[in-house]
C-alpha cells in the first residue's frame, strides 16, 4: 500500500479532466455509481449548492445524499449549529428541513438525475415519522434511501434510535415494508458494539450500511462558561473522527461482507489515500463531507488519485479493491491500545 508521500504524488501526477470513467464506476444495490465518491447528507443541501461554484460538478461523484428530510419542516436549532475544532468540526443543525412534501413536490423535481445518483435522507422523531417520510420518496424519483437512525426518539425519552440495536431493527423493518428502493441504513459511532447493530439492521432488511455518522462532543467558551454549541453538544466530523471511522468499517465489513451488504464508508475523509485506506477496510463507496467545507472541488481530486493507485496495482476496477485488508485476525480483535 503507498504511503501519504507516495499518494500526494499521485494524486499531483494524476491526468487533468478527471479519471477515466470505466475504472471507477461500480453497481451500488442496482444503481449505476459513476465514481466510488457519495456526497454526505448535510454538506450538501438538496444536492444544488454545490453546483453554482466554478469546476464543481456533481458527475464527479457517484452517489449525493440530501440534506436529512422529515415529515414536517423544522427551523432547526439555536445558534451556535457549528464550531471548528482541531481537525475536526462540531454540528448541531437540528435537521433544519422544509419537511418531506417540499422536498418531492418543490426540490426533486428540479435535480437533474442524468448527473449524478440523488439520494433521500430520512430523520424521524417517532417509528411513525421514519415510515411516512420513508413512503413519500418512495413514491417519487428519488435512486435510494438512507435511513439516519441517529436521531432521538421522543417516546422513549429523546434516546437515539441508532444507539441500541433492537431500536436500529424497528426503524429499519418498519421502513423496509414500505418501499422497494434501495434502503441504506446510516450507524451511529454512538454505541457499543456497531457489528451488533449491523446485523440486526441487516436482518431487518437493510440493503447497504453508512458507516458512520458524527461522533458526539462539545466545546466550553472559558470566558462565558457555556456550551459554545447552542444545543449543548454537537456531532464531530472531519479529519479528527478518521482513525475510528475505518475501525468501524473495518468492524462492519466483518459482519456485512459475507451477506454482499455494500457500506459507504465515512468519517473525515479528505485523500484518495483516505478514501483507499476505507475501500479496502472494506467499504464499496467512500462518502466526503466535511472536507466539502474548505475543498469543494475535492472530488476530482480523489477519483483522480484512486484512479492512479488502481493503476498502478494492476486493478481493473475499484470493487477489485473493496475488503482486501491484509490482517492477522487476533491481531485486530485486540482491545488493548498499549
Ligand atoms: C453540517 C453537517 C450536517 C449534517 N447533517 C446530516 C443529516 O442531516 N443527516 C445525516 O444522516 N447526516 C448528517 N451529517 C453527517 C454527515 O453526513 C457525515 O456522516 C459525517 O459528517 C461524517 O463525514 P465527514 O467527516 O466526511 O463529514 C451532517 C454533517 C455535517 C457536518
């Protein structure tokens, strides 16, 4: 595998007007990804923002995930919503949101599905909520379906759905009977054991895996003594999260590899070398988001560097890549860090 040196000049040595197409393209539950690249729900809006920048095209990735819709609109939280930190970036949105029947009357009508894969992102507060929500982009345009089960659940006293396994498989049954798309199903880092998860939610029905979604934390302003986060606390994303999203990859791909349960890997990824290292822990595509804030042209970038890479290892296709972790069981499953 190269090092960080050896893929910075990869990526340099890479052509210019993008990776040949063949190489990157994959079968993602059916669709058609012309990259490995998935845009990351809320880094995007409704998949047009990015698009009035100069050079950014959403051809360059696979997959865009919108922003998180539920059933009716929300304002959102109290400022302050985001904070940077060191590599990293706090959110507390609060899945601010025009409410579904706005997204597929108003929005989805007006994305050009010959660019790209759309995909919905769909947050709830109730089972009852996820399932409307889940049914109404069923019934439109959309390519797939990702279910955010991070969110709290107001009947059992604002707990995450996506925290506890049993909670994870309800939403994800519940959501399964009412639509025939693709369903992906977006784990939360929150929890104890993410492979318990997974298979639950893969019992339930779930066609593919996101892995993972922010990390909760917070900020003190010192001078004021509050929480600089309105919201109190506030999911971390970005280039900090990194080392533990790969280890949840590499965590799921064990549990979902043998059932062929695809996983977008995600968490701080920034390189194509950030982008090899969780294809071959196992994801089939990789998402960006954060990086999104202060690079919004690096997608071409990255389809570029892996193209190079796949290239240069003899590799006809990027799937060719996917799992191929070279690993003394034991020596991974060790929980000791010392
Ligand atoms: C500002 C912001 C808003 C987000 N909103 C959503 C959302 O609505 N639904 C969701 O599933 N994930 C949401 N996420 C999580 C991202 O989709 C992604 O899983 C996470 O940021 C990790 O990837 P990254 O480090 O590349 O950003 C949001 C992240 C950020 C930074």
């Amino acid at each position: 595998m190269c090092d960080n040196a050896a893929m910075a000049s990869l990526e340099k040595d890479a052509p210019a007007g993008g990776a040949a197409a063949t190489p990157l393209a994959l079968n993602f539950c059916g669709l058609k990804f012309a990259s490995p690249i998935v845009l990351l729900s809320g880094c995007v809006g409704f998949g047009e923002e990015y698009t009035r920048i100069e050079g950014f095209s959403n051809r360059d990735a696979g997959a865009v995930v919108l922003k998180g819709t539920t059933g009716a609109a929300r304002l959102g939280n109290p400022p302050h919503r985001v904070y940077e930190t060191p590599a990293g970036m706090l959110n507390a949105i609060g899945l601010q949101n025009p409410g579904v029947d706005h997204v597929v009357r108003v929005i989805l009508p007006q994305l050009d599905f010959t660019e790209t894969r759309f995909i919905a992102n769909v947050s709830g507060s109730t089972i009852e909520e996820y399932v409307e929500v889940t049914r109404r982009f069923d019934a439109s345009p959309i390519d797939a379906i990702e279910i955010n089960i991070s969110c709290p659940n107001v009947k059992e006293g604002g707990v995450a759905f996506g925290n506890y396994p049993d909670m994870s498989a309800q939403v994800v049954a519940a959501c399964r009977r009412v639509t025939k798309k693709p369903l992906i199903t977006k784990l939360s880092p929150n929890q104890t054991d993410i492979r318990e998860n997974a298979r639950r939610c893969i019992e339930a029905g779930t066609d593919a895996l996101a892995v993972i979604n922010t990390i909760m934390g917070m900020a003190i302003d010192v001078a004021e003594r509050r929480p600089v986060i309105g919201n109190v606390q506030g999911g971390l994303s970005g280039p900090a999260i990194k080392p533990i999203a790969l280890l949840k990859v590499h965590q799921v791909y064990e549990v979902a590899g043998p059932h062929r349960i695809p996983i977008i890997g995600q968490g701080g990824i920034t390189t194509a070398h950030d982008a090899l290292e969780f294809i071959i822990a196992g994801a089939t595509a990789v998402g960006i988001g954060t990086a999104l804030f202060y690079d919004p042209l690096v997608c071409r970038r990255i389809n570029e560097g892996v193209a190079v890479y796949l290239a240069a290892q003899g590799l006809a296709n990027v799937t060719e890549l996917v799992g191929t972790l070279r690993t003394a069981k034991d020596v991974a499953d060790c929980a000791l860090s010392g």
